[in-house]
C-alpha cells in the first residue's frame, strides 16, 4: 500500500488526496462527537437547575 | 427504551418520530450498527482500492478515483436529503424535516469540499490543470456555495419556523443545480468524461474499478447516514437547550418583577 502510494511519480497526488480525506472525514466525526458533549453538559445543568425536559 | 422504539416503528408513522425522546431513543439503538457497518466496509473498499491494477490511461491515480467519485455522490445525495426535509418543512410540517435539513447541511458541505479538492489533485497530473472553469466543476463549485449560504442563512435568522421556512425555500430553489451537474458532461463540453456508472445502460466501467468505488460508494454513504442521525440527535439536543434557556430567561424575568414589586 504505502509502496502505491509513495513509490511512484504521481504518489504525492495520491497521498495528499487520501490525507485530505481522512483529514475532512475525521473532522466531521470530531465535530459531531464534540457537539454533542458540549451539548449534554448544557443540558444537564439546565435539568439540575429545574429548566430542563422535566423542568 | 427499546419499547419506545418498538412503539414508534409498530406505528409505522414517521410522525412517531416527532416526539423527540423517541427520535433519540432510536438514534441510541441504530446508530453503533451503523458505525460498525460503515468501518466494514471502508476496511474492504481501501483493501479493494490498493489491490487493483493500474489503469491503462490514468496509471496509479486511478485510486484517487475511489474517493473524489464517492464523495461528489454523497455531496449531490446529502442535498436531496435536504430536498426531502425541505418538502416535509412546506407540506407535511413534521417537526424533525428542519432538524434533519440543518444537519445534512455541514456534513454535505464537507462531501462537496472532498469532491473539489480530490478532483483538484487528480486533475494536475491527469489534465496538467489544478481547476478549469468548465460547467461540471463550475456548477459543483455552486453546490459548495449553496451549502455555506444555507448554513449562514440558519445561522442568521433567530425565529426558528420562519428559519426552516426560508431555508426550505431556498433549498427547493437550489435544487435545480443538481440536475445540472448529473447533466452538465452531456449538455456542455467539458473535460469531464461522461458518466461511466450512472447510466440508463448499465456502467460502462469494468468490474475491476467498478468493484471498489461501489464498496467506497457504500461506506461513504453509511458513513453519512451514522454522522447525519448523531449530527441529528446534536440538533435535537440543541432545541431543548433553548426551550430550557428560554423557562430560565422567563423565570429570572418573573422574580425580578416581583422582587421590584415588593420594593
């Protein structure tokens, strides 16, 4: 694999494509794992406060 | 929990779903099967993507193939997403077609960025050109634009039926452009070759290359269908912050009335 992506002249397109990819891809997971956290918590301290679904 | 969700797909109803505990209940049990399923199948499609032989025209680059192809399906599929949350915000008003348009949007937005960009790197040393203003390009360059002005358009307006609406209206306004980039290799002269896979005649590709960027095809869309139900449930999560933020704003309000009553 590496040898596909490196050992020809075009592997810097190649890699460079993949890297950007993953690099999006695991920004969306990122994004959406750490909004949700930051989300929980905001909603937690609105259910403790009384202001929350059962508030 | 799973009772709630065994009640809301016995009724069979999407408007089940509008109750949000049960749209969370069933994003709890759905999506960890998705996530698996979608690492499956990008374990099989980049083992596949590596073991093919080179093409006789485009050489090793042919591998770039098998995530700039996926990812422009997925821009143009995360938009008829859009499409259909958008008719369920005009016709039917089910509460979660605008929470599931706002978080389609990011995420298509992101798939649109991979197909520019992966399209950008395969085009220099296949065209000698990183960019070419010809339609198809131009026309997903729109996309990617219609993407941004939709989110800055959600952002912008406060008054959330009033937001879904104009959303939903430019969402139905911006679809036209999809047919243009399925269309735009036939209708114009582009660099762009014509479709290979998406053909009324079958796909014209060999199974060799055709095996991968169907396997890729299929895990960049479960990929999706997991991160839009969790991106989703953040959505729905978002709401109830608000309504919460809301009964305090009107809680201090009320006190500080009858605090200045009293004085």
């Amino acid at each position: 694999m590496i040898d596909t992506l490196l050992g020809t002249q075009y592997g810097g397109f190649i890699a460079s494509s993949f890297a950007i990819s993953a690099t999006v891809l695991i920004a969306l997971i990122l994004w959406v794992w750490l909004t949700f956290r930051s989300r929980r918590k905001a909603l937690k301290a609105l259910d403790d406060a009384g202001f929350g679904r059962n508030g | 929990m799973n009772a709630i969700v065994q009640k809301a797909s016995r009724k069979g109803r999407l408007s089940a779903l509008a109750n949000p505990a049960r749209f969370l209940a069933l994003v709890r049990v759905t999506w960890p099967g998705l996530a698996l399923a979608t690492i499956v199948a990008f374990t099989i499609g980049l083992y596949l993507t590596f073991s093919v032989p080179d093409d006789y025209q485009q050489g090793r680059t042919v591998r770039i193939m098998f995530i700039h192809v996926p990812a422009v399906w997925m821009a143009m599929g995360a938009y008829m997403v859009m499409v259909s949350a958008a008719l369920g915000v005009l016709v039917w008003r089910h509460p979660l077609a605008d929470v599931a348009a706002r978080a389609a949007a990011p995420i298509g937005a992101a798939f649109t960025f991979l197909g520019l960009a992966t399209g950008s790197i395969w085009g220099r040393p296949m065209w000698g050109s990183w960019w070419e203003w010809d339609a198809r390009l131009t026309s997903f360059l729109v996309l990617l634009i219609i993407y941004l002005g939709l989110i800055a358009l959600w952002r912008a307006i406060e008054e959330p039926a009033r937001s879904a609406r104009m959303a939903a209206i430019v969402i139905l306004v911006g679809a036209l452009n999809i047919p243009i980039i399925k269309f735009s290799v036939d209708w114009f002269t582009t660099l762009h070759q014509s479709a290979s896979v998406l053909r009324l005649d079958g796909p014209t590709m060999p199974p060799v290359f055709l095996t991968p960027l169907l396997v890729m095809g299929l895990a960049y869309l479960l990929f999706f269908l997991t991160l839009h139900l969790l991106a989703m449930r953040n959505e729905v999560i978002r709401r109830q912050i608000r309504t919460g933020q809301r009964k305090a704003a009107q809680a201090a309000r009320t006190e500080q009335i009858a605090r200045g009553k009293k004085q």
